[in-house]
C-alpha cells in the first residue's frame, strides 16, 4: 500500500507541476509573436470575450473556427495568432486550421498572461 501511495504523490506532484511550465512556454512565445501583422483570434465563448479581451482580437469560439475562419482569414499564409484561458481551447483550434491548410499558426496561450504583456 506505501508503494501505491508513493507512486500516487510522485504522479501527483508532476501533472500539478505539468500545466505550470506549458503555460510558461505559451507566454513567452505570445510574448514574441503577437505583433501587429498577426491576426489574432480569441478562441473562448462570446460570454469570456465580452468579459475582457486583448485589444483588436476577433472572438471566434474553437468550436466555430472551421465554419467562420475563412470570413476573417482566407489567406492561408497570414500569421494568425490564437489564445483561450489556459492554451487547450487554443490548442485545438492551431490543430484544425493546420489540417485546413493554414500555415502560420500559433497557440499564444492564455488571457490573463498576455493582457500583462499585450
């Protein structure tokens, strides 16, 4: 039983450690890669956006970036710049404008960590 409960701290101790230092690396690439040629796209709920959100970003919700994507970007090539509340939502939304063909995607991570910056 002490050797289960061990491996469960040890678990424990890394997935609680894990979602910090993903963050950490989402910042500092939105912290270098949002610039005034980037389309940027806030991929969280209406309700989130109007709630606050980063100066000239569209809200596209991740589960209506393949319908409404193309309406704001049709070029494929333009650098589009995506964020959520952690980077999750973000992160689905980069993996579907891949497979659609975009080329320039990149998941800045979450809100509250780039309003600090932007």
């Amino acid at each position: 039983m002490r050797k289960v409960n061990i491996v469960f701290a040890i678990t424990f101790a890394f997935l609680a450690v894990l979602p910090l230092s993903y963050g950490q690396d989402k910042f500092n690439e939105g912290k270098t890669l949002i610039d005034r040629n980037s389309k940027l796209i806030d991929v969280r709920t209406e309700k989130e956006y109007n709630e606050g959100h980063l100066k000239n970003a569209i809200n596209i919700p991740h589960t209506e970036i393949k319908e409404k994507i193309i309406k704001y970007t049709p070029d494929k090539e333009e650098k589009i710049v995506l964020y959520c509340r952690s980077g999750r939502r973000a992160e689905i939304a980069k993996t579907t404008l891949l497979e659609m063909g975009y080329k320039n995607v990149i998941n800045a991570g979450g809100y509250d960590g780039l309003r600090k910056i932007k």
